[in-house]
C-alpha cells in the first residue's frame, strides 16, 4: 500500500510491512464502525420553542415529551380566585326564619310576664334562639374571612405546571381551608 523509499528487498522487512499495513485497514475498519455505531446510538437533542403555545397544543407536546419538555411561564404567580372558586353551605338552621330578628322579637314580646316557669318554652326559646344566631353569624363571617384569605393566595411557578401534579397541588391547598 506504501512504497517504501528506496523499495526495500530484505524479506523480512516485507513480510513486517504487509503485517503493518494489514493491521492498519483492520483497526481502520474497527474504527470506523465503532464511530458509525457510536453515531446511530446517541441520543441527540433537538430544541424547538414555540411562542405562547395554546393549551391543546401544550397537552399535545406533553403526552409526546413528557421527561423533556419544559414550558416557561410569562406570570409566574396568579391569584386563586382566578381559576377556583369555592361554594359552601351552613346548616339549614342558619337559613331559616328560626335565627333572624323577626322570631327573635316574637319571642321576646311572646314571654308572659307573670310568673316564670322554667317548663315555658318561651322562657328559655329566646336565649337559644339569640345564641343560634349568634353561631351562624359568627360562622358565615369566619368563612368569609377565610375566603378573603384563601382567594388573595397565589399559585407560584416559573414553568407549565403537569395537570395530575396541579391538580394534586390544587387539591391540598383546598383541604387546607376545609
């Protein structure tokens, strides 16, 4: 394969450089397939970004790449109150005609005002029925306290956040207020 300068007739030095040149084109070939294999094997990373992606898009991207892709918020805080909203319901007592003013002053004016008698119902009926309302109102005002609260609080992330992982989070934070 090369000649060599002057060409040499010593027959071992032939012999020596057919084995040389031999076991060049061998490791040569080696080489090669070790880089061809080498190549089709590796992994690469091929980065696209798509500008404000819609949320179909984005679910489609995740169920393909879910390991890889990666989606960076422009807000990374928003209010709760901006996709939750919470509905709660006090006892039907606190909704009746049982703790508003109105039955409150009946009562009242209804006492006799003759002897009492720890049996009458009208006796000890307007000190339950102030103390009744009294709990709901203190009730509905703690619960609109606490709504007040929870709605000022902010959901906080610098990328897209997975849909189980959100609602897992969304969850928890919810069962912080019940």
């Amino acid at each position: 394969m090369f000649p060599s300068n002057p060409p040499s007739t010593d027959q071992h030095q032939l012999h020596n450089q057919r084995i040389s040149t031999r076991l060049f084109i061998i490791l040569l070939t080696l080489s090669l397939a070790i880089l061809v294999l080498y190549t089709s094997l590796a992994n690469v990373t091929h980065t696209v970004n798509i500008s404000s992606p819609t949320s179909t898009q984005y679910s489609q991207l995740y169920s393909t790449y879910p390991q890889t892709l990666s989606c960076a918020c422009t807000d990374i805080s928003i209010d709760y109150d901006k996709f939750l909203q919470l509905n709660y319901t006090l006892h039907q007592i606190c909704a009746s005609t049982f703790v508003t003013d109105e039955w409150i002053d009946y009562l009242y004016n209804a006492r006799p005002t003759g002897t009492l008698n720890s049996d009458d119902f009208r006796n000890a009926g307007l000190f339950i029925f102030q103390a009744l309302n009294a709990v709901c109102q203190l009730s509905t005002q703690t619960i609109s306290n606490q709504l007040t609260q929870f709605y000022s609080s902010q959901y906080v992330s610098a990328s897209v956040t997975p849909s189980e992982v959100f609602q897992t989070q969304t969850q928890a934070f919810v069962s912080q207020f019940t």
